[in-house]
C-alpha cells in the first residue's frame, strides 16, 4: 500500500505530486493501463518477442 501524508503547511497539490510519483515509481499507473484492455495471448507474445529482439539488437543482456 502506498502512503502519503501531509507535512504541516503543504498544500494539497504538492501532497498529491508526490503520491502520484509513489505511484509511477512503483509501477502501479502502468499495471492499471495494461489491465483496462484485454489483449489476445499471441499479441502478448509477439509484443515480448519485439521486446526481446530490441534488448538484443541494443546489448543491454
């Protein structure tokens, strides 16, 4: 669970800018927008295997 509080005399908006970046470190806003749409398991295998062939061709292994 992530939690954010509130330091005496932050505005809410910089509360919420830090949650946010809790979030996106966490990889919590990419898992939402990879579960709204349903993809076929041959898509998801062709889009690891681009995935894989990009790592490969740049020597990041």
């Amino acid at each position: 669970m992530i939690k954010v509080e509130a330091r005496a005399g932050e505005p809410l908006e910089k509360t919420l800018r830090r949650f946010k970046k809790r979030c996106e470190k966490e990889g919590l806003t990419k898992d939402i927008k990879k579960a709204m749409f349903y993809d076929k398991p041959s898509e998801r295998k062709r889009r690891e295997a681009r995935k894989l062939e990009k790592r490969l061709a740049s020597g990041k292994m």
